[in-house]
C-alpha cells in the first residue's frame, strides 16, 4: 500500500494528476440531472486520497520554493525534504589524516566513527519494544508545527468526551483511521498518536484532551515500517 501511496504524493506534488476530481461537496453544487452516478469509492481510499492531498498543500506551504501543479516555483534543497537527514561530518583523533591518506608511518587511519563496530544483539535475544524519538527538522519540523496547530485550533474550546469522539473529529479532519492509533490516557483524559509518515518521513503527532480542547505535539519516529508510532518513547 505505502508504494502506492507514495507515488500518489510524488504525483501530486509534481502534477496534480490530471483534472481534479469532484468531492462530494462538488458533486452536490455542479452536478446536472440526468448525469450517470459514478461507483462510490471505497471510503479507506478516499481517507488516503485526502490525507496525501493534505500532507502535499503543508509540504508545499513549508517548501514554498518546491515544485507545485501550477508549473511555479524550484526544485526544492535535498536537506528540506521530508525524511532529509543531515549527512555526518567525519571525525579524527588527534593527529589523524582522513581515510586514504598515508600518515607519517605509512599507515591509512580510519575514522573513530568506523574504528568500533556497533555490538550485535546476542543471538535469540529479542527486539527492543521501543524505539527512541526522532528529532524533527528543517521541512519536517515546519510540517509538524503546521499540523499539531491545525489539530489544536480545530478542537479549540470543545475537549473530546472520549477516544471515540476525538477518532470521529481527526478523520473529519481528513486524517484516516487506520493512522489514528490509541494510547493510554493521561490523567483520565484520552489520547492518540496519530502517523504522518510518508515516504520516509518521520512526522507524528500526539493529541491528548486538555481543559480546553486538545494539545497537540508533534514529534518524530523512524521511518521503517516495523516501527509503530505508539512504540516511540519520546523524551522528557
């Protein structure tokens, strides 16, 4: 599934995808009699439909400069793009040379990053049931802050009665079930993660009833797929 849906956003990043298809919304304010009804769609798929839609116009307003269906605008840095990472600076000891280049003994040092191989897991041992938090930034960063306020200003002065109801309000916020995840409630008020990861990226938000309404917070977890948002441990 996740292919897919990433050559949906790359799509509609770059493209648009052809004509803009009518919403219900559309349908409703343009259609004529006697038009032939269209099959519905499966709702999962309109979910995702909107959700990339989504993620696209806040990537796009994050990244002003990036491609855009209009034909407008650059191609966007490597290091702003969703998932980006910051390639690591090699470092040396004292009197080292970088790799490749004799020192005075004739021997070719070898970066301390190198020097020690990570220790393997024992043999049978099972996997960590957590993950640690990712730091967000540069478009990521932005992304995140532009949802978690999206999410807070959209339950603004109305606190979720239950996890039911806040699930009710984030999917008719265009974010779909199946990346809504439950969690434990805090202090008696409910909670849910919900995965903004696309092709790679990193962003998550966590959406806790506050007095209020909610607070949002986003924050980062690995990209890989094994790896469910509700296993982050996020720091203090």
């Amino acid at each position: 599934m996740k292919p897919v849906l990433a050559a949906a956003l790359g799509c509609l990043v770059l493209s648009g995808c052809g004509a803009q298809k009518d919403t219900p919304e559309r349908a409703s304010a343009g259609s004529t009699v006697g038009e032939t009804p269209q099959a519905p769609s499966s709702p999962g798929g309109d979910q995702e439909v909107r959700f990339l839609a989504l993620m696209t116009r806040t990537a796009q307003g994050c990244t002003p400069d990036a491609p855009n269906g209009t034909g407008g605008g650059g191609v966007p840095r490597p290091e702003d793009l969703p998932g980006a990472e910051a390639v690591p600076t090699p470092r040396y000891g004292p009197g080292q040379t970088p790799p490749g280049v004799p020192n005075a003994d004739g021997d070719i040092p070898v970066p301390l990053d190198d020097a020690a191989p990570p220790s393997k897991p024992a043999t049978g041992s099972a996997p960590p049931a957590t993950a640690p938090e990712v730091p967000l930034a540069g478009t990521e960063k932005c992304v995140g802050g532009e949802h978690a306020k999206r999410v807070g200003e959209a339950f603004k002065g109305a606190k979720p009665a239950g996890y039911e109801a806040m699930r009710k309000q984030l999917t008719e916020l265009d974010y779909p079930a199946s990346r809504i995840h439950r969690m434990p409630d805090r202090a008696g008020a409910p909670r849910v993660r919900v995965d903004l990861r696309v092709m790679g990226g990193h962003v998550a938000l966590e959406v806790t009833a506050d007095g209020g309404g909610v607070v949002a917070e986003a924050f980062g977890a690995p990209e890989t797929e094994d790896v469910k948002v509700t296993d982050v441990t996020r720091g203090a």
